[in-house]
C-alpha cells in the first residue's frame, strides 16, 4: 500500500511539472454577467426597505394590491410601538370599507385535516365566484416562541389562485389560539374586497373562544374513530360549534364517519337551543376526496339566510365590536403596565424576592400595581 502512495505522488509531481494540466487542478468559473433577474432582485429589495405611508398602504389595498395588503397586516401584527399609531391609522381608513363579508371559523384538534379541507372548501368557494382569504394561526413554540407558518406550503393549489390569499401567522402567547391582531386583519381583508374570510385556529381544544368571538360562523372538524366523541362533549366547544363536519370520510373510513355523524347529532340535542334558534347540523366530508364540501357550504348558507332573516347576525356583530373594544383596552393596560420605567425595574426586583421566598407572589404583585398608579 506504502508503495502505491509513493508513485501516486511522484506521479503527480511529474505532472505538475509538464506541460499538461491535471485534471486535479482546478478550473476556474466564467464570471456571470449581470442578469436582468438580480436587476429585478435588487429592485425588489429597495422597495421593501422603502417603508410606504399610510396613504400608500390604504390605496393599495383598495386597489386590490396583495403586496399592500400583506405589509398593512404585517405593520399592524407588529409589537413595535413605533408602529402603533401607523397600523391605527390604517385600519381607521380601512374601516369605511369592510363588514361586507362572511367569517367563517374553523377549528379541530391537530390532525383531523384543517388545512387538506380549508384548501379543498376554499377552491370550491373561488369556483362559485367568491373571494376568499385564509388567516391560518400557528401554534408558537412556548420554549423557543418560533412558529413553521408552513399553511402556504400545505394549500399549494389554494395559494396560487388569484381570487385567494393565504396569510399565516405565528399565535404568540394569545389565548384561544388566535394571532393578536387577526381581528385587525380581517377588517383589512374585507377592505381589499374579499367576501369571505376563514380563520384557522390552532385546534388546541379548550380556549377556542376568541376566534368564536370575531366569527359569524364556527366550523368544528372531527374524525371518527379518534375516541374523543365524549371528550368533544366535556370541552364545551360542541355547543359553540354552529356545525359539525366529519372529515376523512373515505376508504374504509366512510361507515365510520356515519356512526360518528349519528353520535355527534344525537350529542347535540343535550345543549340548549340557542339564542338565535339555530340547530347545529352533522355532516361528513373527504377533503382528500374533495367530496361532501358543496354541502356543507350549503348549511353555511342556510345558517346566515336564518341570522339575517331574524336580525341576530347584525346583533352578533355589534357584540364582537363592543368586545374587542374592551379586549384592546385590556392589551393596551398591560402593555404599558410592563413598559412602565418604574415598573421594570421594580418588576426584576420582586421576581427575586418571589423566587427566593422573600415575599408572596401577590403582594409582590401589589406592591407593582401601587407603584404603578402612583406614578400615574
């Protein structure tokens, strides 16, 4: 072995000194020549550090501009404070221009299928001439607060319609899995002329209540077979739900899905009737299949003849209003109770006390609170 190293290297010492080139030696490359693609690149890039005005954002979005569009949600979702007076003046002018949709609720616990049925309803709706935007929350990471926002990557057929636009966004620590600012959003989405908004939830199972405040319609997805019939009843979103949708009704699943239905609609009639006399239905669906989803948009539309009809869907609507009022006066306490400068500073020195057993949670609690209102 020693020996066939040895004329390896005296070989190419020989060749490295002839004339001939190696083929070990490296080439080197042609220089590419400037593209009209890096031109456009570079283009692009200008005009994203190019911050627009508001007046930019707003005529853009009623113009029908997505880009306008997802840098308006994209300012208002921000935590900058900066941006704050910004993103309200946005939606201030976006106002005038929305309530003219239908929002639709989805939600399920992880698995059942939201976004396979989200994309098949949603290219069902787009081929009966509806404009429909999908504001799809991702759960956020409680260790590392990072989100995948993969929901453009799962609806690829849905993401390239025209009469469609896709924004996920990451839930961050709000409760009922629902981003901060998704009642925001859709008021921009409704200006830009989108006649029907879904919501993705989460799915966590228990604090769906958010996304049933901003909705007109709440969409339950189940799967049959998964054992969580009673556990459906227990959690309480059953009786929020306005329908029930089996999903995976396909294959051997089909039976299945049947015997859920039947499960699922006699559950229902151990709720009370509710305040606007509508009985949540049952149906089933194979979104893969992309079969049973003209039904289901058949109930939808059977339910808001029904809310329209005895006045509860502008009723509800002024509730949501009156609600996320109280909702942002609550967000904005809290943000300028943390920002406070006494209050920072007090704050770090009570987490120590509490975690040294110094002083009791709530009276270091108290102690911030007074420290706060004095200031005040």
């Amino acid at each position: 072995m020693d020996k066939i190293c040895y004329i390896y290297r005296i070989k190419l010492f020989f060749l490295s000194k002839s004339n001939k080139k190696s083929a070990l030696s490296e080439i080197h490359g042609v220089e590419q020549p400037e593209t009209y693609s890096r031109v456009v690149a570079n283009q692009i890039q200008q005009f994203r550090r190019k911050q627009p005005s508001v007046k930019e954002l707003i005529d853009g979005i009623l113009k029908g501009d997505k880009t306008a569009l997802s840098r308006a949600i994209t300012l208002v979702e921000s935590t900058n404070s900066e941006h704050l007076s910004k993103a309200n003046e946005v939606v201030k002018g976006c106002l005038p221009h929305a309530n003219n949709s239908v929002r639709i609720g989805i939600t399920g616990v992880p698995g059942v299928g939201k976004s396979t049925f989200i994309e098949a309803f949603g290219k069902y709706l787009t081929s009966i001439g509806k404009k429909v935007a999908v504001l799809a929350v991702d759960p956020s990471s409680s260790i590392s607060h990072g989100s995948i926002l993969g929901d453009k990557t799962r609806m690829e057929e849905l993401v390239k319609d025209d009469n469609a636009f896709i924004r996920p966004s990451a839930s961050g620590d709000t409760l009922g899995g629902v981003a901060r600012k998704t009642r925001e959003a859709i008021i921009l989405c409704e200006a830009f002329g989108f006649d029907t908004i879904i919501i993705e939830t989460v799915g966590v199972g228990q604090s769906e209540t958010a996304v049933h405040s901003m909705v007109d319609f709440f969409l339950l997805l189940k799967i049959s077979g998964a054992g969580d019939e009673l556990q459906g009843i227990k959690r309480g979103i059953m009786e929020m739900a306005d329908t029930i949708v089996i999903n995976k009704a396909d294959g051997d699943n089909i039976a299945k899905a049947k015997l859920a239905k039947t499960e699922f609609s006699r559950a229902l009639h151990l709720f009370p009737v509710k305040s606007n006399g509508w009985v949540p239905k049952v149906t089933t669906c194979s979104a893969y299949e992309q079969t049973g989803i003209d039904a289901i948009w058949e109930i939808i539309s059977e339910y808001f003849e029904w809310v329209k009809a005895n006045h509860y869907f502008e009723e509800k609507r002024q509730n949501q209003n009156q609600f996320w009022m109280m909702e942002t006066i609550n967000e904005q306490l809290k943000s300028h109770f943390y920002n406070h400068p006494n209050v920072i500073q007090l704050l770090e020195e009570n987490k120590k006390a509490v975690q040294n057993n110094e002083l009791s949670p709530f009276a270091a609690a108290m102690s911030l609170l007074e420290q706060y209102f004095k200031n005040e």
